[in-house]
C-alpha cells in the first residue's frame, strides 16, 4: 500500500483560497487533482452556508445550500461568520479484501472550513473532498463548550442542478428500495410517482411525489452524467433526495424515527458524506470509487477470514411458489416455547428438510459450488411477517424434518458449506437478543456467512428501515459477526454507502428489487441496466441471478403469473454486470441440469477481480463489462441490453499482449427474444488474443457473456 | 408445601351457576371460601360482558364493563354470546423464598367464563378468582382458529365505584411514580390534580386530570378499604385509572408504546390480572396476598443464592449534594470510546472513590453490614440524563480513582460484598446489548446483586417507562439476571405487580417517591403512611430509610433547602413498616457515628419474616407492624404517624405465652417534634411477654422501633 498525505496548509497545488475576514463573507474554492472539478464554497450575505460545482468550467451544482435544522438548538442554516478554511491533499492506493479491482486509489483536495455562529458561540465545520471523478462534503461538529446534542429536523443539503436532467429514479421510501426504475426527465418524475409505487411490498413508506431514493443517476443535455448518494452512513438516518421542480433543487430528506426525529447527534462527530459523481461517460459513474474511498480503512485487523463465494440454495423453490419455508399449514399462527411442531401435520411442501438438502448438496458439489444456503431450516415460518409480531424465530431451532447435524456432516463430506439464514422480520430487539447465541451456534457448527433479512415492518414499532435506530442495528450485527469471524448478507437492510471497505464482511446486501421479483410482479428488462448505475453505487448487491427456467414452471404457479424477462444468456452476463463478491446461482439443480452447457459459465466465473473495464455503459440501455479475474489470468466479460436489440463491439485490447486465449462465448440465439424465445441460445469458442475485436448480437433484454482463458492454462 | 387443587367443574360449595343458554344472558356467581365476597357475570341484553361484587351482601363494585378494543380487529366489547363457565376451587399453601410471612395461603374459588362473538367466532373468556381478602380477573385467549394477533387501542376494564369515597392517590402518567400522594374524595380529585404533578422529574408524562396510578386505595363512607391494582403485569403494558366524575366509575388507562398501541397480544395469552382487595379494616389491605397468589409460583429452580440483606452505601453522599457520581466538570458532554479520563481534572467531589470505598467499608463492617453499593464507580456520569442519550455507561469500566481491584480485595478482608450498579438512562438498547459483558463482569468480580436505574425519557426515543416494551425489558434483565445468579434491585422501572414470586431474584423496586426526595422536594409526613397500602401491594420498595442527619448538612446545600420531614425515630420505624427483604441504611458513615445508640436499631433488625403482623393501621395516619424474624425468636416492631402525633397503645400477646423477652424501645423523646425537634429520641429496655401492654407516645410524624429478644438467647 502507498500512502502519501500532504497535509499542507498553505498547499496551493490545485488549491485556491479567497479568504476575506470581515465575517461577512469567505470564498474558497477547491479543484480536483486533474483540475477538470472545481468546488466553491461560499457564505452568503447572511451567513448561509453555500456551494457550488463546476466540471471543465460549467457548473454542475449550482450554487446550493447547506446546513442543518434543529429541534432542541439553533438551526445552523444562516448567521455564520467564517473562522478558518484548511486546504490540503491526499493521495494514497489501498487494497480492498474483495472488490472490483485489486488496488484502488484514494486521491483527492480537500478543503476544510470551520464557522461559527456568534450569537450562540456554535461551531459547524463543512469538509470537502474534491476528487477527479466526484466530490464529497460532510458536516464536522467539533466538541466545543456551548454545543454537545443535537436533536435534528432536518438536514438542508441542497443539490441544485443546472438543466432538466435525465433521471433514473425510484421513490423515495423510509422502508424499502424494492421498486422498478423510471427513466425520466425530471420535470416529469411527480407525474410518473404513482404509477412505480409498490405498496404491496410488505413494508413500504414512500415519503412524497418528488422525493427519490440515491444513488440517483442523471444524464444532462449535454451528455454529462451525475450521480449523487452517500458514503459512509454510519449512526445517522439514511439520505433522500426531494425535488423542487420549479428551480430543479434537490434537497436532502432524512429518515425519521419512532418520534419524528431524523437524527440524533452528538458532537465531536460527523455526519455521512454527500456524494456527487460526475462523468462525461456512463463508464465513468461505473468506474468510480469515491464512496469507497469516503469510507474509513478497514477496522478488521485479520480479514483472512472474508472471502467471497458463489453459492447454491433451498430459495428459488420457495420464491417461485413449488416449496413453502414453512412446515406445517395446521396453525393460524405459531409462538416460539409454544407451538410444538412435533404434534402439527408436516405441510410436505417445506423445501428445507433432509433429503432436499441433500439432493441440493451433490449438486453443488458435483458443480464444484462450495456453498450453499438453506432458508426455511428454523422454526417459524407460519407465522413470520405482516404482523408486526417481535419473538418471530429463534435462529438456532431446526424444524423436526431438517435433521441438522445430519445436513451438516452430509455437506461436510462433499466439501460444500452451509449458509446459515437469519430473517428476523424487521425484529430488531429480538434478534439483538438471540444474536450471541445464534453466532456462536453458527460458529459450532461450521457456519461462515449468514443471509440476514428485515421484511415486514421493524420493530421496535414505528421506526423504520432506513432510520438511524435501524441503521445503527444493521452495523451491530456486521461489527459483532466480524468478532465470530462471519460474513453478512443483509437483505432489506438499509442501502449499502461503501462500509464494505471499512467492514469487509459485509459481503452482501439487498437493498433493491432482487431477482425475487421475477416470479413476483417482475422486472423490467432495463431493471438490471439501471441497478450498476444506482443501487450498486454504494456497494454489491445480492441480486442472485441465474434462472434458466424463465418460465418459472411448477405445478403451484398460475397461468398468467410473471417471468423472467430476460433471454438466458442475459441471466449469465449478470455474473459480470452485477458486481458482488458472493453470487448465487439461484435456481434449481434440475432446472440447470437441462443447460449444463450453459451452467458452465457459472461455475467458471470468478467473483473477485483483479482489474474491471466498462467497455459500453448506458443506464437502462445497455452495458458491457470485461473483469479479470483476482489472482489469475483469466478474462469474463458480460454484456446485456434492455428493450431493445443491439450490437456489442468492442476490442479485446486488454489482453496481454502476445497471449493466445480461448475465448467462449455465449450469446443469444440467432431467433432469441426475452418474450418470445428466451431459451434460444448459442455457445461457440474462439481463439483471441489482444488485436482481437469482438462483435456479438444481444436479442431484445439478451445477453452475453464470455469466458477468456490463456490457452496455457488450457491444460 | 401443601397444595390442594380441586378442579370440580360441578363444585357447588361455594360457587353457584345459574346458567341459560339462550345464547343471550348468562349469569355467574362465584364467592369466596369464607362466603363474604361474591362476584357476579352476567353477559347484557347486547352482549356485553359485565361484573359486579358484593362483601357480606353489599356492593363494593357495582355493575362493570369488561372487554378491550382494537386497532386490527374487532372491539370484544359487546356482541358476545354465552358459550360455557367452569368453576373450580384452591387450596394451596406456598413458601415464598422472602417475604413478609414464611407460609402463604392460596386460597380461591374461580370462575372462567367463555364467550364467543358469532359475527367473527372470535372467543373471549374471563377467568374471575375470588378469594376471602379480594377479587382477581384477567382476560384469556385461547388458540382459535379465527384470531390470533390483537393490537390494543384500548382495554375496557371498569371499576364502578358505590360512593364518592376517599381516595389515597397519585397522578396517572406513563413514566414516572415519585409523586406525594394526594388524600381526598373520588370527586375533588381534578381540582387536586394540577397542585400534584411533578413536572421537575426527569422524565413524566402525567396523563388527564382524573387518571391515577394503581395501586390505589380507597375507603368508604362505611369505613370499607379497597384497593385496586394488578398482578402479573407480563408482556403487557401498565394500567391506570381513568375516573368518570359522573358515574364514580374507573376504567382502565394502559400506556401506550411510541406509535401509541397500548398493548399488542398474540393468541394463546393472558392479560395480567385486574384486582379488587376488599377489607373491613385498613390492615386487611396489608395482609392481603392475592397480588403474589395471582402471580405463577417461583421458576428458579435453585434460589439457595437468593438471599435478602441490609446494606450500606456511597449514594447519599450525591443526593444531598455533598459528593458527585461525576468525575470532571471538564467536559459540556461526554463520550464512551472518546473521552479519555486520564486527562482531565478531577472535580474532587467525585465520592466514588478508592478512599472513600474503604472508609464505607471499614464502618460497614464494623458494625456488620455485609453489603455496600457504591454508585458513581463507572465512566459516563458527567453527562448521562436529559438528553436522551443511547450510550451512555458501559458498565465495566471504572473511573480513575476507584481502583476496582483494590477495593474488592479491601471488601473481602473485611466480609463486605459489593453491591454493582447499572445507571442505564433509560437506554434499554444499550444495556441488553452489553447486559451479558456486564452480569459477567459482576460475576467475575464477586459481585451478586444490582441497583439498577431507569432515569430519564425511554430509549427506544418515545417508548414509555410503563408500556409493554420497557416492561418486557425489565423483566428481560431479571431472568437473564438469573442466568448469572444475580439479585436486582430495579429503579424507576414499572410498578411491581407480585412478579417477586415467580423471579424472587427481584428483590426490590423503587417505583415511588423514595427518601432521595426529602433532600429534593421533601417528602410529606403522611408519605410513607400512604406507600404500604397503595406501592407496596405490589411488592417491596427499596425507599432507602435511615437519614439520621435530617437537617442534611452539608457544605453545598443551600439554605432552605428540603431537609427530612420525620423525626429520627420514625427512620427507625420505617425498617418494619415499609417492608422489603433488601434495607438501606442510607445515610453516611459519619452521621451514624453521631447516634450509634440509635443505629443500633438498624443493626439489629432483621429483614426475612416469618410473621407480620399490622396492629394499628389507617392510611396516611398511623401504622404499627409487629413482625418475627424467619429463622430466629426475635419480634422487631415499628410504628409511625403523619402529621399528628398520638399514642400507640397494643398488647404484645403475639409473643410465645410463657417467654421473657428484653424490649428495646426506641421512640421520641418528650419534646420531639419532626419541625423543631426531630433529633430527641429516647432508647429504654423493659422485659415484656405475651401478657404485656405497650403504650407510646409518637411526636409528630414521629415513630418508635421496639426490637423484642428473648431474655433466653441474650447470652
């Protein structure tokens, strides 16, 4: 690792500063080290707080507010003074424990501005990080002698955009991403709002008609694209954006507690990073890596432990309607210490029992999958969401036909893991409560990684997904499962804002609309063309992809119902697209049997990368994606397309030079359409080296991906 | 034990059933074994279920409303139709493992009705228990088919007043007991009401002007005592109650969680129990045991480590004002991981120190205490109340000048055991996440029981002191707490309700006005005449007697500040007339040191009883109680007054017939007065037996102590 930190002062390189001391007003203004980004900071004649951005000279963030609002202190939103502005660089290149690529560099200019309040003696200080590629800003409190709590209503961080962007949006919700994206201008997200509202979701708190959920990608007239979220939410409520259409301002929105509250404060302290990226091509919002970069080192000192997987599991069955995760349909509702499930009539739909498992193990063993998930193993499940109920499961109790100790030693013996479950239905007390025993119960019996889940409405009851009581939880679970040395998987937590660099075993999270929905109401084809520019700007996403069933065929389902709207191929390239360092192969071992030939790209694609390029890259339409693999030679690239049917071309310029590789391609059939012929597809193997060009037709929402091997290691 | 259980659904002893199934009226009686009291079921013309008792012929309660109203189905209010009752007797005698009696009787013949909603077939029943001292009910939900999970708005209960009788009561308010308690007519009780709300304490939330807390007492104009409370309040949220003027009806008040629930229930389940203590006298009330009967015998299997105790302690210190619990006065706020102790400056006054631990030490054993808590010892005590913050103790770490070590090996050479402390703030997050670290820290260090505190707005921000979530909290802690073989001592948590039969490893609860208040607002000569009859029908309060200094001298105390509003003597008294099997002597080593004659009182009381026996009794008036020590000869009596002073005058004939016993009494001296002459007090020694008369003057909420010791065991 190469650290180098100028912590000049008077640091002018790329720095300028206009400070004038009348109090009345300071001009600072920092540029990215490229110079291409410049960020000028302001207090208006009142004391407002207030900045702009500029990208190659035009703004990009007209001149916007900051501050905060209070309920028990001043508001610090005008009547400061300026006291001071520090300015200096950073420039170092860390090695994440997983990622997209094996080094990342951490460069930027910061500036550093304290001010103060004088008629309450109050000290605010804004910090800036200006980087080539975006711009971040957190508010700092210093400890001082006239201000410790600070009981927020409202956080006042103003983005203000120059045009009538492009947006690629869902609304903004205190409980849940779990939403289709709407590509629209922004003029017109108000009048689309109702139509993308997912109130069926089992918990969902959409908050207005303009207000949307970050990461929030935009493309302007002129071609530039945007992106704002945040990094770092640690201990604060989560971040939404609401949209004043008349000046085209967005605004923070905050997450609100049980009381009302949105946050709770107490200095010395910081508050997460507010994010803007800006690029001249989508690649550029792909390739970025600020909101890593705005996260602290990592604080786990031993991380030998975190290591990314693909794995198999007893889901799909359950989420496509053949098997129930519950064991019984004898009783309304169930309590644990009460309902005795030795005594009720098996269901004989409950998918995790013995055999099950075990026909899921050879497979995965046979394929070369060392992990597998099983959900619906504990008890619970008859009675586990809508209800608002607290003691849902108990996370160490086996139903009475899932014999554990004999999965275990079964799995044990073909070299496959289990993946331990944990959905604790938005319980947060209940599952704080049973969390030491439910780690230690994993750690005793083999487990490494655990899928945790937060569906339904949390509880303690009236706060909310993305709150920072709630928040506050979801890193109490990373931080104490990295003391049993266990990875997370978090679905339906709050969206991820880079803590992954700071907690490496945080391997996965939900946070949008999964491949669940497929078999629920269904997913756009440009769905998984929108998720790389926002959902997966904070961090990987656990989409689990891989149906070859598109169909979605079982005796339970009904006619009419969703399925895929993907072609098959498409469902392959996703392995690259959607970067994760744990990915599922998510349907079942008989539904690949039928396409071994194709399953052969998933149990040959890698899950962590040494280096990753964005060939083609346009939100909802279409990308391309060429990683190699961590610790290897070996190329995959993934290709998709929304609606519409395109050609990929690219060069393979990125191969060494000199090389011969044996490139297998697996594209869509020459007849392949997701609606009409998704089935339809085509694997050939190509001898490449780096003059190679590639040119491959995508069907309409198809896909491609490949598969680039030295022939030297074609041995 | 002897446990008699007559489960004859046909019992007509006692119990008469006038049955009609008609579908539409259906009347019960049931009375008690002695015949005196009788309740009455009946279902009204439209459903609705509804109670009343008579004593000896006479309504006590007149014709009552039962039932609760929901949020998520419909109200069980009315619209029932009669399904069955089964009636049942029993007869039991249990030992409790403290208490004020070393055998207690259970004794009752009971009523369970069920009733059915045809509209929805959900099942309503009503189990009525009816013993010679009262009258408990409580509602049950049976596992059915059409009903599970049940959202509280309100429950219905209604205690339908016969007179405008005198009421001994304190303001209804969701987080706080510590109020005087106010002594006037049923009807004058909203003119009374704005006089008595304690809007200084750190946390309340008073509820109407016509709301009172339980358990409250009554007396009729026919000189009858009621008192109405509950027991076995689990998982479920305290009740107050609401009185109409009009009708002189009181209903119940449950306290609502942050989204404003009052209860939330899930088939199969049992509210806690509604009672009525019906008595002729006013000593009836304090000998009654329907409040521990009504609660499920003990679940420790082993409680040989469960043990009452007299101790002394570094607390007055910090409620007079001399010392501090804080360590600094460098720091506005303070921050656990942050605030680095070991550089600031030490205010001085910090009391929980090294020093200062052992001279406790050295005068506790001395004078053979056993037990010393020490409040102040941990980091977090400059900034922990008031600004509803989440972590604010850690629980395991000391300040810098307690050496935990050294004073552990000091307690040990010198036969003192260490009581812990856990100031939570209200936080419950914070302390069930670190309540494993810190009941094993306590464990490791010898420590066997904890105070802990509940001071301030709860945590989770907006959650109630008295509603179902802090109560499942509380009682979490107590049977974790049992895990680890450690005594609880719970302030400012709810009310007890007789749970101390069921977890007798909760030896104490604050839950009222406590001695801190005299060296706060003072404390009203009638208090602790009021406390016995109304907070301890729940269970023991740890009120913390013994100031002796009762001017509360010390340098830091203002002029006209509150000083204690008894004389010394009454301090005596108060170890027998306020019971509970942990005592404080809870004034510092140096004030005892001035009246070792008196203290001599305290050392020798005991705190487990074999026998209680209340001779004189009149709610905030008078009160004399004889009781005989668990395991020994010995006879302590106590008796106190209120603002007038009187003579006590009973005959001793309780003693064994035939024994000399050497009295010790100590009363008020001759011109003792609680405002001008608190500290003259008088000690004599006479030989009594069982054909003795005892007739003593009390000054001025004065008291007297006797110890009785048979002349045969003071060798």
């Amino acid at each position: 690792m190469k650290t180098v930190r100028l912590s000049l002062r008077t640091l002018l390189i790329g720095v300028i500063g206009f400070l004038t001391y009348t109090n009345l007003f300071a001009s600072n203004v920092v540029v990215s080290p490229n110079g291409n980004l410049a960020l000028e900071f302001n207090l208006s004649s009142d004391g407002m707080p207030i900045y702009n951005l500029s990208f190659k000279g035009s703004e990009v963030v007209k001149t916007s507010k900051l501050g905060l609002r209070f309920t028990n202190v001043d508001d610090m939103t005008s009547g400061f003074t300026f006291v001071k502005a520090d300015t200096s660089s950073f420039d170092e290149t860390w090695t994440p424990v997983w990622g997209e690529e094996s080094e990342i560099r951490n460069h930027y200019n910061s500036l550093f501005v304290t001010l103060k309040q004088p008629a309450n003696e109050h000290i605010m200080q804004i910090e800036f990080r200006v980087f080539d590629d975006g711009m971040g800003f957190r508010y700092v409190f210093p400890e001082q002698p006239k201000l410790d709590y600070m009981y927020i209503k409202e956080e006042c961080s103003e983005f203000a955009m120059t045009g009538d962007h492009i947006a690629y949006w869902i609304p903004g919700d205190y409980d849940t991403q779990e939403y289709e994206y709407t590509v629209c201008l922004l003029s017109k997200i108000r009048e689309k709002y109702e139509a993308v509202l997912e109130l069926d979701n089992a918990s969902t708190t959409p908050i207005s008609p303009t207000c949307v959920q970050t990461a929030l990608t935009m493309k302007t007239s002129e071609g530039l694209y945007l992106n704002i979220h945040e990094a770092a939410l640690i201990d604060y409520s989560c971040m939404h954006l609401t949209l004043d259409e008349k000046t085209l301002t967005f605004t923070s929105t905050l997450t609100p507690d049980g009381t009302g509250m949105m946050g709770y404060i107490q200095a010395p302290c910081v508050t997460p990073w507010r994010t803007v990226i800006v690029s001249e091509n989508a690649a550029g919002i792909l390739a970025s890596r600020i909101t890593l970069n705005l996260n602290e080192p990592c604080k786990i000192e031993d991380t030998s432990w975190i290591k990314p997987f693909k794995y198999m599991g007893i889901w799909w069955e359950m989420i496509s309607g053949k098997g129930t995760w519950a064991y019984t349909n004898d009783y309304p509702s169930v309590k644990l210490g009460y309902t005795d499930y030795n005594k009720c009539t098996p269901n004989g739909t409950h998918s995790a029992n013995t055999a099950n498992a075990k026909r899921y193990i050879d497979f995965a063993s046979e394929h070369g999958f060392h992990h597998l998930l099983i959900e619906g193993w504990n008890i619970g499940w008859e009675d586990w969401v809508g209800d608002w109920k607290e003691d849902v499961f108990d996370f160490v109790t086996p139903y009475p036909d899932f014999d554990l100790e004999e999965v275990l030693a079964y799995a044990k013996a073909h070299d496959v893991e289990l993946i331990m479950h944990h959905e604790t239905s938005g319980s947060t007390r209940n599952y704080e409560r049973r969390l030491d025993t439910a780690y230690q119960f994993m750690v005793d019996h083999g487990y490494h990684s655990v899928k945790s889940g937060y569906v339904g409405p949390m509880i303690p009851r009236g706060f909310h997904h993305y709150d920072q009581w709630c928040n506050n939880h979801y890193l109490y679970c990373v931080t104490k499962a990295a003391d049993y040395k266990i990875c997370v998987n978090a679905h339906e937590a709050t969206r991820p804002t880079g803590i992954c660099r700071t907690y490496p075993n945080l391997v996965g999270n939900e946070s949008a609309r999964g491949t669940e929905y497929e078999a629920f109401q269904g997913n756009s084809p440009h769905h998984t063309l929108t998720l790389p520019f926002t959902r997966l700007i904070g961090g990987p996403m656990d989409y689990t992809p891989g149906i070859f069933d598109l169909y979605i065929q079982n005796e339970n389902r009904k006619p009419g119902s969703p399925r895929v709207s993907t072609t098959l191929t498409k469902q392959l390239a996703l392995y690259v697209t959607m970067y994760s360092p744990i990915q599922m192969a998510a349907d079942l071992p008989e539904n690949y049997a039928k396409h071994l030939d194709a399953f052969q790209f998933i149990k040959d694609v890698a899950v962590d990368w040494q280096k990753s390029l964005y060939l083609e890259a346009e939100p909802a339409e279409y990308l391309t994606i060429a990683r190699k693999e961590k610790g290897g030679e070996r190329w995959f690239i993934g290709g998709i397309t929304a609606e519409n049917a395109r050609h990929s071309r690219f060069a393979l310029d990125f191969l060494d030079k000199g090389v011969k590789y044996e490139a297998t391609i697996y594209r869509d059939g020459d007849k392949a359409d997701y609606e009409t012929n998704p089935l339809d597809y085509k694997i050939e193997k190509k001898i490449v080296t780096s003059k190679s060009k590639l040119d491959i037709a995508l069907a309409r929402s198809g896909g491609f991906a490949i598969s680039i091997v030295p022939i030297a290691d074609k041995k």
